[in-house]
C-alpha cells in the first residue's frame, strides 16, 4: 500500500471516531456523570497510547535528549483548559 493511501485511510479512521464521539458523548452522558466520562477517554486514551510511548523511550534515552518537561505541561494544562 503506497503511503498516500495510507494516509488517506488513517485520515478517514480519525475522522471516524472523532466525528462518532459527539453521538456517542450525548448518549453516554444520560447514563454517566462528566467527570466519570472524561475520566474514561483520558484513561481510554493513555492505554491506546501507552505502547508508542513505551516504544520511542528508549530511542529518546539513546539519543541523549531529554523531554522538554516545562512545554510539556504548558501544553497539558493549554489542553485540557
């Protein structure tokens, strides 16, 4: 599969799952309260993104850098307000 392809099914999958999360939200929100359900795609989110994390570690240790820590809670906090 050449890469523009690729790219273009990733794009699609995004678009998929970010588009369905408004109906999805509205319908969960009836049964769960906010908090529980921001809870639930942060943690849904840190396990999906967790074993790319985990697999880049060891490249960032090997290189020497270290992760800007300051700009990465800046944009944590950005982000979440």
């Amino acid at each position: 599969m050449n890469r523009r392809l690729r790219a273009i099914l990733i794009l699609i999958g995004v678009m998929t799952v970010w588009g369905s999360t408004f109906v999805v939200t509205k319908d969960v929100i009836e049964d769960l309260p906010p908090l529980t359900l921001a809870f639930m795609r942060v943690f849904i989110g840190f396990v999906l993104l967790l074993p790319f994390a985990w697999q880049r570690r060891g490249s960032l240790a090997a290189s020497g850098r270290r992760p800007p820590w300051p700009m990465v809670c800046l944009m944590a906090l950005i982000g979440v307000v």
